[in-house]
C-alpha cells in the first residue's frame, strides 16, 4: 500500500518524520544505515519493543509493514523509496 507519488510530500522544507521500524528487519536496518550518513535526526517507532506502535501503523496504513516512514503524517513504503526521499530531504539542507 505504498501512498501515490503525488501524496508523498516534497522534500523541499523541513519536515515532521517519523519512522516506523523493528531492528531485526534488514531493510530497516537498510533505511537507518541512511539516516546515519545523512546526519538526519528521525525519530523512531519500535514496532515489535513498543507497546502499541504496531497498532498505530497498522490503524494509519492498513499493514503492519517496516519500514514505513510518515512524512507529515503521509506513509511512505518500501525502503529503496524512502532511502531516495530521505536523500533528497538531505540534499535540500534540511538537516538535524
């Protein structure tokens, strides 16, 4: 359930992330390799750690599938399309 392109917002201002991941997941190990050579600050939800965070995702996306990225409160799947936004985002200047 990945959101339409034209939903995803543009990576052209700063804005409010929020990642929804598990540490055991590859591909979300994937995506945090990413933030951490970026020099992004992304707030995390541990969906297997943290009390309710599955459900949270599960309740927005209708999946419970890592990781997913909210940017502005829209879901963005699938870690290659995050790890190119999140570049993107970097490139822009819109750093911690």
């Amino acid at each position: 359930m990945r959101a339409p392109t034209s939903t995803i917002p543009s990576p052209d201002v700063r804005r409010a992330l929020l990642l929804y991941k598990y540490d055991a997941c590859p591909y979300c190990t994937r995506v945090a390799r990413a933030i951490g050579e970026l020099g992004l600050d992304v707030p995390t939800r541990d969906t297997l750690m943290e009390r309710g965070a599955r459900d949270e995702l599960y309740a927005a996306t209708g999946r419970s599938q890592v990781p997913c990225l909210f940017i502005d409160g829209v879901p963005l799947l699938e870690s290659a399309d995050i790890i190119a936004w999140l570049r993107d985002y970097a490139g822009q200047g819109a750093r911690s």
